[in-house]
C-alpha cells in the first residue's frame, strides 16, 4: 500500500482516527507521518499517543460538550494544583507537567496506561533504593507470600 | 578528557572492544528516565527551575566518577555551535531533543562514552549506558547502580502505584527503555524480517531503522526496544527482549548460511562490488554509502574480506553522517560538497586499513 500523502514511498504507519464518533483511516509513510505530525519527530514511538489519547477522551464522555452549551452552567476544568496543568492541555499535548498531575488526572489514567502499556496499570518494576523506605519491606513480604502460594 | 575528544573521534572508546555475537549485534543500551520529585517537569517549567536544575548538575558531578566510568565531562548545549549539536547526536551520546531545549539543557558524558547522562531533556534526568554486543544484563545491572548513585542525592518523582513518574505516558512505571541495535543483512536481503516484524510487535517491542526511515532502514542496522514500561519488571522487560534478540540471531545466522550456500558467488560479487565502490567513488551520497558499509560489513563477518576491521561499519557510518563531515571541514557545506568529501574520506580510510 502506498503512502496517501506522498504516494511514492509504502505506507508503514497505519492509524485509525476516531474524533466524534466518525472512523478515519490513515496510511502514511514515517516521513510524511513526522511532516505532517501523525508522530512527534523525536519520539522513540512509533505512533502517535496525541491521537490516542484525544479518541479515549472522546469516546469517554460524549456528553460533556452538550452541558458546557448550556449558558447557565460553566464546567469545572479539572486542573493540577502544582503546576497549572488542565485536563484540555494534557488532552492535547499528551504530556504530564509534573509528579501531582498524575493524581490530579488519576480518574482518567487507568484507560489510557493500558492501552499503553499492554493493559497494565500498576508498577512491578525498582523502587528507589533510598527512598523506597517501608517498600522495600512490602514487595520483600510479596515475594515471599508468592513463593508460599505457589 | 574535553569536548575536542568527543567531536574528533568518531568512534566511542567502548565501541572498539567487540562484544558477544558482535558479528550481529553492534550494541545493547539501557535508558532511564527519571525526574525530580518536588519540580515541574521541563515542558512546563519555568526557565529559573531549568537553570536551577542545570547548575545542580554540573556544581555536583562534573569531573566526579562512578564506577568505571571517569570523570563525567559536563556540557551546557547553549555552548555549543550548530555543527557540535550534530555530531553529539550522530555519535548518539545525546537525543535530538536535547539539542533543541538547548536553552537550559546539559549533559555529563564520561571519558569512555560509554554513560551519557542528559539533563532537562523530557524528563530532568535520562540516564543511557551502552554496552559493546549483546549484553543487556551487564548494561542493566550498572544502569541500576549509575540511578542508585544518583539518587544519594536527587529525590526521584516515584509513585507506589504507578512507579517512576515521566512527562510522557509511554515512559512511566520502570522508566526504562531497553535496546539493541543490530546488524541484519541477510534477513533484510531475503525479506524474512518485514515479515517477523508483526510477531515482535505483539510482543510489546519495536523493530526501527536507526539510520533511515520506517522498515527500510539505511546500511541494514535495526533498533529493537521495548515499548512497554509499566507492569513488568526491568528484569522481565529485559529477559522479553533477549528472547527475541536471540532469535533474530539465529536466524541471522542461519539465513547467511543459506545466502552462502545457494548464492555464493552472487553474494561475494555484490560485496566485493560494493568494496571496489567504496575504495573508489569519488561522490557518493548517505544512502548509498550506508548501504555499501553494510556490505562490506557482512564480507567482513563472512571471511571475505580479511584485511578490514569490524568496528568499521560503526566508525564510517557516524563519520560520513552530514554534522561530522562538516565538523571535519569547519565548515558548512553543500550536499553535494558532502558527498564529495563523504567519498574522500571513505577512499581514505579503506587504504589506511588495507
């Protein structure tokens, strides 16, 4: 299949674009998918979490559009207390602007970092040697109920 | 050790040792990201945070040590010319992205190369040790003990739920990202790897070209890393990229045996033809050379060609990458004064060796 952009080079990156209800496929070759900002250029990626993201949000709560039409009600951004983040610029730019936003926004993470991360949602992995404090002791306590379960 | 050093020689230090199946693989690299706790990340910090976090960096470690890895030199990017951003990226010692938030951004690289700490990059902190072949293990364990080391004086953003906290969602959890790059003439050439492509994407990894786009990758080098960061171990990650890394080997190898076998001689002229170019041109552009290297390359690991070293597919690709031919010039060039200094200094570097 050739890329619908350029028509020269196969198209490698295929995406399918929800926004508004309305299914849109996408064809592209890596070039003109960085030219025309399916991906971000220096993103070890290879596909574009920006539209990702905007489809779940989307498709998550269709109705809140309808309600902010209404001239009597103004609806509450929800907004990170630390560093100014709101949940439209994180919507946009896919990217967290601190450690708070991630419990500022901790409603909305679950669907997203499953989709991402194969359908996880929790940490499995190191925890800081210095100050992981009582964690050290909690998965030492996991490993050994494991090995008891088992 | 001075920034002289790393822009003249083209070849990082530890790239000169082969590691193991280093006729395949070129070079295992960990990466992590980390930030710190109680500031906002670089994409919405304030200029002053920044700064802050860049002066840190260099009033703490410049000039320290760990390990093996001596006397971290540190570098404000806003100090350095056009052309020195470009051979720091073609040497793969920082990101592109660094370049650009030059403003504030900074890194410490160590004597060998082997460890390249980036600041405000993303995240505050992306930490990348490299290893020579195919030793995801040792560049984990060190990479572990390079962020304990760290962290004796940075609190790092952590979460018991959701691990260690990155800008960008694809990054939390580990932190890490675990990669590869290897060698795969003999699968690109019969087309077996387009093919095996879907199956390791579904295992949670990537398969990139390093130096082209998309699958068709220039000089037939591949990255393979992990995609997922969240929910599994760093051991785990890494034992899911070595399984498959493992396998492309084997199948590497066995599908040059069979080129060797069932075309031989069709192979032997197309290396040697490739040789005789690349001893010979006098322009020739990125592509073209990328392509002939890989080559030549595989002449090398298939006993063809003798008098050549191994390390050199990794030397000439980054020295005829355009930032370093201009760095070798001082000045900027044309694409085609690129490829006419690309050729000469191609022609001189296969008489030295030969």
């Amino acid at each position: 299949m050739e890329c619908q952009e350029c028509h020269q080079r196969p198209a490698t990156l295929h995406y399918t674009q929800v926004s508004n209800g309305n299914k849109h496929e996408v064809h592209v070759c890596e070039v003109c998918a960085k030219e025309k900002g399916y991906i971000l250029p220096n993103s070890e990626e290879g596909y574009s979490l920006h539209d990702l993201l905007k489809g779940l949000f989307n498709f998550e709560n269709p109705k809140v559009n309808h309600t902010s039409k209404s001239p009597f009600q103004t609806t509450k951004e929800i907004q990170c207390p630390s560093c100014g983040m709101t949940l439209t610029q994180f919507k946009r730019i896919s990217k967290f602007g601190c450690a708070e936003c991630y419990h500022t926004f901790s409603d909305k993470l679950d669907p997203i970092f499953r989709r991402v991360h194969n359908g996880n949602i929790k940490h499995a992995g190191k925890i800081p040697k210095r100050r992981g404090g009582h964690l050290h002791l909690k998965k030492q306590l996991d490993t050994i109920r494991k090995s008891y379960a088992n | 050790m001075t920034l002289r050093h790393f822009m003249n020689e083209a070849i990082s230090p530890w790239m000169r040792e082969q590691g193991p199946d280093g006729d395949i693989v070129l070079s295992s690299r960990i990466r992590l990201a980390r930030n710190f706790a109680d500031k906002p990340f670089p994409i919405v910090a304030e200029l002053q945070d920044l700064e802050g976090i860049h002066q840190f960096f260099k009033k703490e470690y410049e000039h320290t040590s760990f390990k093996d890895y001596q006397d971290f030199e540190f570098i404000s990017i806003r100090n350095l010319s056009t052309i020195e951003k470009m051979v720091l990226v073609e040497k793969h010692l920082v990101s592109p992205l660094l370049t650009k938030n030059a403003q504030t951004s900074a890194a410490l690289i160590s004597k060998n190369e082997q460890v390249s700490i980036m600041v405000n990059e993303e995240d505050h902190i992306r930490m990348q040790l490299y290893y020579p072949g195919f030793q995801l293990n040792n560049a984990l364990n060190e990479a572990l003990e390079l962020d304990d080391w760290l962290e004796e004086k940075v609190n790092f953003a952590f979460d018991e739920k959701r691990g260690y906290l990155t800008s960008c969602p694809t990054n939390v959890g580990t932190g890490m990202r675990a990669s590869v790059m290897m060698h795969l003439p003999a699968l690109t050439l019969t087309k077996q790897l387009n093919r095996m492509i879907p199956a390791i994407n579904q295992l949670g990894l990537v398969v990139r070209g390093i130096y082209g786009e998309g699958s068709e990758s220039l000089g037939k080098v591949f990255q393979i890393s992990n995609q997922t960061t969240l929910g599994k171990s760093e051991e785990d990650i890494i034992e899911d990229l070595q399984g498959v890394v493992q396998q492309l080997i084997t199948h590497e190898r066995n599908a040059r045996k069979r080129l060797m076998e069932q075309s031989g001689v069709q192979l032997e002229d197309r290396i040697f033809r490739s040789y005789g170019i690349l001893k010979h041109s006098r322009i020739i552009e990125s592509k073209e050379a990328a392509n002939r290297l890989s080559d030549v390359r595989l002449g090398i690991d298939l006993d063809l060609i003798q008098d050549e070293s191994h390390s050199i597919l990794n030397e000439l690709m980054v020295v005829t990458q355009p930032g370093f031919l201009q760095h070798y010039a001082k000045k900027t060039l044309t694409a085609n004064e690129r490829d006419i200094l690309r050729a000469s200094l191609i022609r001189e570097r296969l008489r030295i060796e030969a």
